[in-house]
C-alpha cells in the first residue's frame, strides 16, 4: 500500500496518457466533453483527479492491477 499521497507512473504510462490527452482534446472540438478553459489543465485537473483513485484502491484491494474503472465524471 502506499504510504504517500504521491502518484507514481513510470515512462511508457506517461506516454499513454499524453496519447490520450491528445485524443481527448482532438474529440473535444467537436464534442464538448469539457470546458474549452479546462483544456489549458486536462492533465492537471482531468487526468491526475481520476489517478487519485489509486489509493482508495490500494487500501481495499491487495492486488488492482485487473481492476478496469471508467471515469464518467
């Protein structure tokens, strides 16, 4: 479990997520998933709040990495 409130992603996690920051905002030109100001914070306010979950996870579940999540908002 971890003993911080420090998310820690490695270098290939790091490229997947700005993949998909790249194809979110793509898909948020024509479909308005967020705010046009909250496109400038994506990662920052988008990406790192839905990460955040990892420690509620790590706290009840021994083992997360087969738990699949969708983040609706």
């Amino acid at each position: 479990m971890s003993k911080s409130n420090l998310v820690i992603i490695n270098n290939e996690q790091i490229k997947k997520l700005k993949s998909f920051e790249k194809d979110f905002l793509a898909f948020n030109e024509h479909t308005n998933l967020i705010s046009k100001k909250d496109m400038e914070v994506m990662f920052e306010k988008h990406i790192t709040d839905s990460l955040s979950l990892q420690f509620v996870l790590e706290k009840y579940y021994k083992d997360t990495s087969k738990i699949k999540l969708l983040d609706i908002g």
